[in-house]
C-alpha cells in the first residue's frame, strides 16, 4: 500500500554529469518497496510532483535511494537539499518487476541513461535471489556514466556510449548477442531502445519499464497511457506499470 509521508534525506550527491543520488529514509516505505517501483516526489516551489524511480532499498537500515537528471527548477530544489532536511514523498507507486515468480537462473538486464536506476535496483533483487545477472548499460558519453562499479560487482557488464568516449560507440541494441544466453530480460530506457530491445529479443520472455513516458503519475493526466494488448486497448504507465511484459505494450 502506498503512503503519503515525509522521508528524511540522507545523503545526496552528484554521481554523473547532472545527476543527482539521494538515499531517503523511511521504515516502511522501504520495507513496502519492490524494485521498478517509484516515489512521487514533491519538490519545493512546485505543486506538482514528479515520479522518481527507485534504484536500491536496503531494507536492514530502512533507506531508499533515488536518481534523477537536474533538468528543471524542481529537480534543481531537490538536489539542492542538505542531509537531515525532509522530502514530501507518496510511495511505493506503481508495479515494480515480478523477481519472485521469475523462474529464471540467468536474466539479462539493459538500460539507457535515466532508465539504468531501477534495473540497479532490480540486479540486487536479482542477485538476493541467487539469479546471475549481466547487464548492457548505455550512455550519452563517459561524463554521463554512473554505477558502472556497482553492476560490475553483482554480474558481467557491458558498457555503451553514443560517442564513444566509454566502452563500445555505438546502440545497446548493436551488443545484445554479446551476453550469450539467459533466461529472462529486463529492459528500461527511452521507447525507440525499448523497441528495438524486444525486436531482436522476440522469443525470449521479457519485462520492459516505461518510466521514462510519465507525467503526473497518479493516474490523472493519462499522458502516460500506452496502447495495450488488453480489452480495453490501453494501459496507463503510472498505475498499470511502469513495469509491463514485453508482449503486454504495443509500442
Ligand atoms: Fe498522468 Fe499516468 S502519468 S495518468
């Protein structure tokens, strides 16, 4: 069930060129969370609130922690918050990725830019769960790159840049066979990728996060629905999802 409370910062920092890594702290927000979830975020100044997906819970010490692009005057007051000071937040929201049902001994996971957050978050599920994992992570260039450390520790990684400047110059989509086999795939990141994802991966069961698509998050403005192999044609990404099975969406 998801709450409306105030969570405290703890740390916040600057983790790529113009992203920003806040842990927060909330008891049961954290214990209620599942990875591919998000938070509703209030920013001060703002009446609006932005969903920020989740990247890692640690339920022992009770935190969330959260990544966003510095892009507005809203995200622009969040970053600027000082550890101890308390953020207006509504969550868990959303459907986050079924990791307990998946049957699955190898998954791989693939993320662009701002998608790559929750599938962090999903790899340390993953990983909890004794599932291996190898990821295909895509950037803008080397400036833009964060937990690169952090992936490489729970699995195979493999690095991606348009310009170049890091790991291979070119698609997440132009690798893909790299990984070899799995089980399962978990995909996040900007619709076209997402296409082209489950393009090549056709056969292979799979999960795609569309959290990049939303706007108010709470089911009000439906500029986040999605056609949808469903009865009533369409799925909206902040209530139905953002998590969906790859065959699910029609993009
Ligand atoms: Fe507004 Fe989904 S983001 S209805």
């Amino acid at each position: 069930m998801k709450k409306r409370t105030e969570m405290t910062v703890e740390t916040v920092q600057e983790v790529a060129l113009d992203t920003i890594e806040m842990k927060l702290n909330h008891p049961y927000i954290s214990t209620a969370a599942q990875p591919g979830q998000f938070l509703h975020v209030l920013a001060e100044g703002h009446t609006l609130r932005r969903p920020i997906s989740i990247a890692s819970i640690d339920r022992e010490y009770g935190t969330i922690t959260i990544l966003f692009k510095v892009m507005g005057s809203g995200t622009k007051n969040l970053a600027a918050m000082k550890p101890g000071m308390e953020v207006n937040v509504v969550g868990p929201s959303g459907n986050g990725f079924t990791v307990q049902e998946t049957p699955a001994r190898t998954a791989l996971l693939v993320g662009g830019g701002i998608g790559v957050p929750p599938l962090y978050g999903l790899a340390e599920e993953l990983q909890r769960k004794g599932i291996g994992v190898k990821s295909i992570l895509g950037f803008q260039s080397r400036a833009h790159v964060f937990y690169k450390e952090k992936f490489e520790r729970i699995g195979t990684t493999y690095m991606v840049t348009d310009d170049g400047t890091l790991g291979h110059h070119g698609l997440v989509t132009d690798i893909l066979d790299k990984a070899g086999r799995f089980d399962h795939y978990y995909s996040c990141g900007p619709i076209p990728m997402l296409k082209a994802v489950r393009e090549q991966l056709r056969g292979h069961p799979g999960f795609l996060s569309l959290e990049e698509r939303m706007g108010c998050g709470t089911g009000a403005c439906l500029a986040c629905v999605v056609r949808a192999e469903t009865e009533s044609g369409y799925q909206k990404i902040c209530t139905d999802g953002p998590v969906f099975d790859a065959d699910e969406v029609i993009l």
